[in-house]
C-alpha cells in the first residue's frame, strides 16, 4: 500500500504543475487510490502498472513527476498532447518500463542517456517532438526493444553503431531529423527489422552493402538525404521487400539487375537521382509491382517491353530522361494503370492506340518529347482523364470528339503541336475545366460556338490558331478566370463591356485579331489586372482615363491600333507599369509630363504618332527607365539635359522628329547608332553622324546673334526688371507643383530611391533621391528620426537584416530595413542579398507584395525603405493571444488568399518566373485591413532556363523543402512547400510541426486529419460559419497538397489561387 499511496502522492503533485485546463481533463485525480484515476490501471497489489493519458491535450512538462515512486510502471502513454520542455533523465527509474510513448508533444532538448537503462522496454516512441542533439549510443543496451521511432524531431550528429546491437528490433524509424554521416554497417545485423526509415535527414556516403542482409526487412526509406555511390548489386538479395524508396539522393550509376529478384516489391521509387544505362528488363518481374518510379534521372535507351509484364501496376513514371524509341505499342494491356508520365524524354513515333484501353486512366502527361502522327481514336474512351498533357510535340490531325465525355477534364495542355480542326464538342459542356492550353496550333471554329461557361477555370491560352468569332458574354461567368490569351487568332467584333466584370482577371491578351470598336472603359474595373495587351488590332477611339485606375498594372500593349486624341495623362497613376507600348497609332499632341510619375518603368514606346511640342523634362524621373523609343513623330525642341541621368538606359531611339540641340551626355545617346538619332537637322553631339556642337557658326547667326545683343544691351533695364520678376513668379509656381507632385505620390504610397553616382572617392556615400527628397537630406532624416537606429524603433528581423519604424515626415510612416553585416564585427554589409532584394522588388509590383520605396548604399550603412505594415507580421499577430483572438477565420483565409496570390504573380506571371526561397510567417506583414504583403525578398533568385549553379540551400527550417536536404537547386515547387507550412500555421495558430511531416509510404490521406486538428483553439468553433468553415477545410487540403514530400505530387501556385 506504501507504493500505492507513493505513486498517488506522484501523480498528484505533477497534476499541480499542469495548466488549469489539464486539472479540469483529471478532475478524478483526487484522493489517495491512484487505481481510480483516470488513465490509471494497477495490478492486483494495488501498485500502479499502466498511466495512459494519450490525446487528452494536456498541458505541462514531466519535470513535476517524480519517477522514482512509478517503479511498477510497465506502460507510459502521454502521446498526443502538449508535453513541453526536456525529458527527465529520472525516467532511467521505471526499470520495469514495457512502452514509452511520448509522440506528438513538443518535447525539447536532448534524449538523456538514461533511456538506455530501461532494460525491460519493447517500445520506444518519441516521434515529432522538437528533440535535438544527438541519439545516445546508450539505446543500444535496449537489447529487448522491438519499435523504436524517433522520427520527426530535430536530432542530429551520426546514427550510433550501437544501434546495430538491438538484435530484437524489428522496426526502426529516424525519418525527418537532420541527422548526418553515414549508415553504420553495423545495422546489417538487425536480422529482425522489418521497417526501415532513415528518409529526410543528411546521411551521406554510400548504401552499406550490409543492408542486404536485412533478409525479413519489408519497407526500406532512405529517399532525400545525400546518398552517393551505387544502389549495393546485392539489393536483390531482400526478397521480402514491399516497398523500396531511394529517391532524391544522389545516387549513381546503373540499376542493379539483381532488382528483379525483389517479387514481393509494391512500390519502387528511385526518382530524382542520377542513375544512368538503361531500364534492366528484369523489373518486368516484379508481378506485385503497383507504383513504378524512375524520374528524373540519366536512363537512357528503350522502355522495356518487359514492363507490360507488371500487370498490377497503377502508376508509371519516368518522366524527365533521355528515354528513346516508341511508347510500347500494347502499353494499354496494363489496365490497373491509372497514372502514365512519360514526359520530357525523347520518344518517338505514334501514340499507341491501346491506351485507349485503359478504363481507369486519370492522368497522362507525353509532353516535351518527339511523338508524332494522329491521337487515336480509342481516346475517346478515356472517360476518367482529370489531367491531359501532350505539349511540345509534333502530333497532328484533329482532338478526339469525347475528350471530356466523362466531365473529369480538369487540365488540358495540347499547346505547340500540330492539331488542326475544331474544339472537340465535348468541351463545351466540360464543366470541371481548370487549366486550358490550346496554343500553338492550327485549330479553327468560332469559339463562341465551340467554348461553354467554365465555373472552376482559372488559366485559358488559345493563342496562335485559326479561330473566328467574337468574344462571347459567356466568359464573364467563368468566375475563376485569371489568366485569358487569345492573340494571334482571327478574332472580330468589339470588346464586350461585360469583360470588366471579370473580377479575378489578372492576364487579358487580345493581341494579333481583328477587334474593331473603342476600349471599354469598363476595364478600368478590373482591379487585379497585371497585363492588359490589345495591340495589334483594328481598335479606334482614345484610351478610357479609367485604364489610370489600373494601380496594379504591369504591362499595357496597345500598340499598332487606330487609336486616336491625346494620350492620357492619367496612365501616370499607374505606378506599377514596367512596359508601356502605344506606338503606330494616331495619338496627337503632347507628351503626358506626368508619364514621368511611372517610377518603375523599364519600357516606353511611343513611336509612329503625331506627338507634337517639346519632350516634357519629367521623363526623366524614369530613373529604371531601359528602352525609349519616341521615333517618327513631331517632336520639337531639345531633348532634357536631364536624361543624362536616367543611368539604366540601354537603347534609345528619336529618329524622324524635329529636335535639336545637344544630345543628354548618357551612354545610351552617346553610343546609338545613327538610325536612331537621323532626320533631327538640329541635333548635335558625339555620336556618329552629328556635327559637334561646338562647331562654327555661318555668317547669318552670326549678324543674328550681334542684333539680339544690340536689343539685349538697348532695353537692359527693362529685361532685368521682367527677369528677375519671372524667376520669381516660376519658382513660387515650381513650388506648388513640387508639393502637389509630392503629395500625389504618398497618396499612392510610391516613394521612389533613384540612384547619383559620386565619384568622389571610394568611401564617399552613394544615395538615392526620392521623389521630393534629396538623397542626403533623406538619410540625416532616417538616421535622426531612428536616432542612430535605436532599439526603441525596432519593429522586427528579417533573414538578412533589422527593420526599424521611422516616420520620415508628418503622416509619412516607413519600414527601414537596415541590413547585417556578413560577419560579425566586421562592419562589412553582405551586398549580396541586399542587391538581390532591390532587383526583386524593382521589378515586380503586387497588391500583396510588400512596396518597395527604395535604397541607401554606402560599405557599412546599407538600407532599405518599404511601405510601413501598421499590424508587423503574421507571426507576432499568432503568438500573441489577444491578437490572435482578434484575428477571426475570415480575415485568416483572406491572409492566406493573398500570399497565394502573391506567388502565383511570383511563379507564373513574372519573366523569368521568380522564386521566394524563405516564405515563413515572419515575413507575411499585415497592414490596418489585415491583407497580406509577402517580404523579405534577401533570398528571393530569378528561375532561368540555365539555373543549373545554385550555391547554397536559403529558407527557415521549418519552411523549407524537404528536397533541398539533398539537393542546393530549388524549384518553384520549394515555395510550393513552404506556403504549405504557412497557410496550415495561419488556420492552425501555430507552426504546424508534426502535419508537416508526410509518410512517404503513401501519397498523404488528408481524408485522416479531422477540422478540429487544424483549428486554432484559441479562437471559439461558433465563430466558425458555414462558408469559413468550408474555406479553411479547402485551406486545409490545399496545404496538405502542398506538403508532399515528392515535389511533383505538389500543384503549382497557379493551381492553388
């Protein structure tokens, strides 16, 4: 009874170091009989055996609980709750211990050594904690342990030799650590184990040979870590494996033939590594084979004819190779198949027709290879395709009638081929529509007859064809609609009014038809409008002055129409536009001078017009300004001096005017070719073809210039007093125009840092000036209203530098982001990221995308300005209780709405696409209205064809993908991952740990995660509506899809706004 009162006293006094929603979960702990407690058993002394408290959400640390009164303790289940701080080391006292699980806590610091006296112990669970340092080599004293897993922690240093002494152990799961070295040798005597995970760690070196002992082992995981060498030739000697997964290693080499001799295989994924020579045919052995993986690799030659053996297998892919030869032509007898990618190889010839046979077909993708010849007939029975890709080949003839018969079609990507014809019929009613890309073909038909109402699609591209018609009301209720191209067609008629009720439009591509009539100024409307390009049409009339109310616009095209009166002045309120192109039409008059607002503007063409009176100096405010074409018009008068400052210029062009004068002393003049500058009698300067400016001048200027000196001289009273009388009257009215310019720029928030050269000396500053401030004064300014950046005005910390609060005038709040030095002490700013994060931000613009105002540059001072985020960021908000209560389901699901926004317009509408590389909730700010602005672009790389020289991995763990364990070139589809992590932290209210790790066994069952388990507790379930309820369940999936461990299982950001 001693131990039994003991064992009471224990429980007791640790229930009083729980929180007081726990003390409610264990209002039977009371008294002195521990057998009546809940979760309690005992034995028939009265002594307690068994304390199961498992998925409770109880609260607390263990360091309350002594051990050494529960020596009769055969079972501890705390698993599932809020278990926090480190593991007792006390825990060594439960001598009798049978099971120990403490997974999904948030347990932290090291495992104590010992753990490795608990002799009697058969279960060890300590899965998806935050448990760091190494796994004691003490664990292998566990002679009787049979499971040991210690997945999803933080644990890192060498697997232990040790381990190889558990001869009993028969599973073994270290999966998701950061563990590094190489596998033992010594887990080759583990005659037992069955189920084996070493998969998302660091583990180096080569697979042991040694693991080919393993002769019961079933399921073995070693994919995403950083594995070289060879698969060991010896695989095929464990013949009692179900499932093999190497993928994303780096391993090379051929593939064992000895593979064929694993006929108990299900799933065999040796994707993403760099294996070479061909597919051994023996794989054509592997009758039980269901998941076949071979992407992305070196294979090379045929597919083997031997795979139409594997008459069980639902999935094939080995896409991305240099596979060679024809598709075997009796592919379709494998009818378990439901998913075929063959993409980016090499194949070639037909497709077979006996695909058409496979009754479950959901996806096939035969995109980018060399396939040529007609799509079967036998098409049409693929009544279950979701996803259709055959771009980027050399198909032709007409698209099956049925290809949507069975109203699964969600994507369809037939784009640069041959296919002639019309729209297959069944599209029109093909309702489940999402990605449309019909372009670069020969199709014909009026697609107002060929084309129904899409309500779920987001992308349709039916550039470069034959098509005819007019453009049909019906596309203003595909409300998901986002992108539309149709250029490049035989389009006529006018734009219909009803396209500015396209709210979501962000990409609206008409060039290259036939359109006819005036632009609607119902576009104006369009608020999300990144590209708006209209040229190349028959359109009359002036532009709308509603297109200004574009504020989001990056590109407008309306070039080589009839479009006719004075250009707008109000396209200088769209201060997001990088290229504007308004050349061959009939604008007349002057140039707009408030053009020169547009700060970010890479590209003005406003060539063959009847533009008239001088070039407006204001241009020159253009600082980003690349390419200037203002040829054949009528311009007159001298070109501003001050375009000598406009630093990033590369090409220019004033040819066929009527200026004169001396070219603007800037490279760009300087070097262009003759072309550009002819037909202007009275330019001069250095550049080819001009005569200097300080040439002689003839005798007619001469008696010219001595009558005008004589007029000077005889009336000097009167021009001194007239003079001086104009300076004053010009200079009061550049002041008010000054103001009024300055105060329309903070009404669109769009301060602008545009770059002098000092070439002074090396250590002289190097400033920018915005719109209104000198660049000099705006420094003394940062550095007087931060006072010297004093901790009281910090706001928070980025990956690459400390932002501070500093209100620069009256009403006129910033962000000031100064950046870190690259080593401590050392003074010196890391250029590096802080030169990557200007050429992010200069060029892209997003409603969700922090502003950028601008830069200051010197050695040891380097910062830089963005719009001020009044509520910090989505982090601070979730971990501050009351703010979080605040933070209701609407305002969370608009959050998430608008950082997916933000990568789409990152992944998919940018040029080249750009990549993030650190999305966390840190850098998610959100302004008075709780909108979402993505930041800290430190990281952020531009995604080139060519990007192949990445250097090192950037990202917070936590965010980043799993992939870049092992490999340093990211893809879109890391971001992918990471706004996976945040959208589940933004519902859940806190980083979402164990959801993130994904069992690589199978594709993830999202079916398995129940509301309540992504709900953030702290917010009330009946504030919950209908339609929030059903948006956060789709945030929920729509993250778990994210969260896929292979990164061409995860959509794209395309696919998830």
């Amino acid at each position: 009874m001693t131990e039994n009162k003991d064992g009471a006293e224990a429980l007791l006094n640790w229930k009083f170091t729980l929180d007081n929603n726990s003390w409610s979960l264990l209002s039977s702990w009371d008294g002195d009989n521990p057998c009546s407690f809940t979760g309690v058993t005992c034995n028939d002394f009265g002594a307690i055996t068994h304390l199961n408290l498992s998925n409770l959400g109880i609260r607390g640390t263990l360091d309350g609980l002594n051990f050494s009164h529960l020596t009769s303790v055969v079972s501890f289940e705390l698993a599932n709750n809020l278990i926090y701080g480190f593991l007792p080391s006390s825990i060594g006292n439960l001598s009798k211990l049978n099971s120990l699980d403490l997974c999904f806590n948030e347990l932290s610091g090291d495992i104590p050594p010992s753990v490795g006296l608990l002799e009697s112990l058969h279960y060890l669970y300590l899965c998806a904690n935050n448990l760091s340092g190494p796994i004691p080599q003490e664990i292998g004293q566990l002679d009787s342990l049979l499971k040991l897993d210690f997945s999803k922690n933080k644990l890192n240093g060498p697997i232990p030799a040790s381990l190889g002494n558990l001869s009993s152990l028969i599973y073994l799961h270290l999966q998701k650590n950061q563990l590094s070295g190489l596998i033992p040798s010594s887990l080759g005597k583990l005659g037992n184990l069955n189920n084996f995970s070493l998969s998302r760690n660091n583990i180096s070196g080569s697979i042991p040979r040694e693991i080919s002992d393993l002769r019961n082992l079933k399921f073995l995981s070693l994919q995403q870590n950083r594995l070289s060498g060879p698969i060991p030739l010896d695989i095929g000697r464990l013949t009692s494996l179900f499932g093999l997964h190497l993928s994303s290693n780096n391993i090379n080499g051929l593939i064992p033939h000895s593979i064929g001799n694993l006929t108990s295989l299900s799933i065999l994924r040796l994707s993403r590594n760099r294996l070479s020579g061909s597919i051994p045919s023996e794989i054509g052995r592997l009758i039980h084979l269901k998941h076949l993986d071979l992407s992305k690799n070196d294979l090379v030659g045929p597919i083997p004819l031997s795979l139409l053996n594997l008459s069980s297998l639902n999935a094939l892919r080995l896409l991305s190779n240099n596979l060679s030869g024809s598709i075997p032509q009796d592919l379709g007898k494998l009818i378990s198949l439901t998913k075929i990618n063959l993409g980016l190889n090499s194949l070639t010839g037909p497709i077979p027709a006996s695909i058409g046979s496979l009754p479950n077909l959901t996806l096939l993708h035969l995109e980018g290879n060399k396939l040529f010849g007609p799509l079967p007939s036998e098409f049409n029975k693929l009544t279950r395709l979701s996803s259709l890709s055959l771009s980027h080949n050399e198909l032709e003839g007409e698209l099956p009638e049925d290809v949507c018969l069975g109203r699964s079609l969600r994507k369809l990507t037939i784009n640069n081929n041959h296919f002639t014809g019309p729209i297959p019929k069944s599209l029109r009613n093909c309702t489940s529509l999402f990605r449309v890309r019909l372009e670069g073909n020969q199709l014909i038909g009026n697609i107002t007859k060929a084309l129904g109402i899409y309500p779920h699609l987001s992308f349709m591209d039916l550039s470069h064809n034959h098509f005819n018609g007019e453009l049909s009301w019906k596309w203003e209720h595909c409300d998901n609609l986002t992108s539309l191209r149709i250029s490049n067609n035989n389009i006529f008629g006018q734009i219909p009014t009803i396209f500015g009720r396209m709210a979501r439009l962000q990409v609206l591509d008409l060039s290259s038809n036939n359109l006819i009539g005036e632009i609607p100024r119902e576009l104006g409307s369009l608020s999300m409008l990144l590209e708006l390009d209209l040229s190349s049409n028959a359109i009359t009339g002036n532009v709308p002055i509603e297109i200004g109310l574009l504020s989001d616009l990056a590109r407008l095209n309306l070039a080589s129409n009839n479009l006719s009166g004075s250009i707008p002045a109000q396209l200088g309120t769209c201060m997001s536009l990088w290229s504007l192109n308004l050349s061959r039409n009939k604008f007349q008059r002057s140039i707009p001078p408030k053009l020169g607002n547009i700060q970010f503007l890479e590209f003005l063409d406003l060539s063959y017009n009847n533009l008239s009176e001088n070039i407006p100096g204001e241009l020159a405010k253009m600082r980003m300004l690349q390419v200037l074409n203002i040829s054949h018009n009528s311009l007159s008068g001298t070109i501003p001096n001050t375009f000598g400052d406009m630093l990033a210029l590369t090409f220019v062009d004033v040819s066929y005017n009527d200026l004169e004068g001396p070219l603007p002393n800037n490279k760009a003049f300087n070097e262009a070719p003759f072309e550009a500058i002819q037909h202007n009698e009275g330019l001069c300067g250095n550049a080819i073809g001009l005569p200097k400016c300080n040439g002689s001048k003839n005798r007619n200027q001469g008696i010219a210039a001595r009558i005008m000196m004589i007029l000077i001289l005889s009336f000097l009273g009167f021009l001194v007093l007239s003079s001086t009388l104009i300076v004053l009257v010009n200079h009061y009215r550049r002041r008010i125009i000054k103001r009024e310019d300055n105060e329309g720029a903070n009404n669109h928030n769009q301060r602008r840092i545009t770059k002098r050269e000092d070439n002074e000396g090396a250590n002289d500053l190097n400033f920018m000036h915005i719109l209104g401030y000198d660049g000099k004064v705006f420094y003394d300014r940062i550095i007087e209203t931060t006072e010297g950046f004093d901790s009281k005005y910090y706001v928070g910390e980025g990956a690459y530098g400390i932002v501070y609060k500093a209100e620069i005038s009256k009403g006129q709040t910033v962000a000031v982001k100064r950046t870190l030095s690259s080593q401590e002490d050392s003074g010196i700013v890391d250029m590096i990221p802080f030169k990557r994060e200007i050429q992010a931000l200069t060029n892209i613009r997003h409603r969700n995308i922090v502003k950028f105002y601008g830069f200051c540059f010197h050695a040891q001072c380097c910062f830089l300005v963005y719009e001020y985020m009044e509520r910090g960021s989505l982090r601070m908000i979730l971990k501050d209780n009351e703010r979080a209560r605040e933070f209701q389901w609407d305002k969370r699901v608009n959050v998430v709405r608008g950082v997916a926004d933000a990568l789409c317009y990152m992944h998919h509408e940018c040029s080249p696409p750009l990549l993030h590389r650190d999305l966390t909730s840190n850098n998610i700010l959100l302004d008075l209205d709780y909108q979402a602005h993505v930041s800290d672009f430190g990281t952020a790389r531009l995604l080139r064809p060519d990007s192949s020289n990445w250097t090192a991995v950037a990202g917070t763990i936590g965010y980043i993908a799993p992939e870049l364990a092992y490999s340093t070139i990211p893809t879109e589809k890391c971001d992918v991952y990471s706004f996976g992590v945040v959208a589940l932290e933004t519902i859940m209210g806190k980083h979402p740990g164990d959801h993130v790790s994904l069992e690589y066994s199978s594709s993830l069952q999202t079916e398995s995660v129940m509301l309540k388990d992504v709900l953030d507790q702290r917010l009330s379930p009946s504030t919950l509506g209908l339609q929030d309820a059903r948006d956060v369940v789709l945030i929920a999936k729509l993250a778990f899809e994210c969260l896929q461990a292979d990164p061409r299982l995860r959509p794209t950001m395309g696919q998830v706004s």
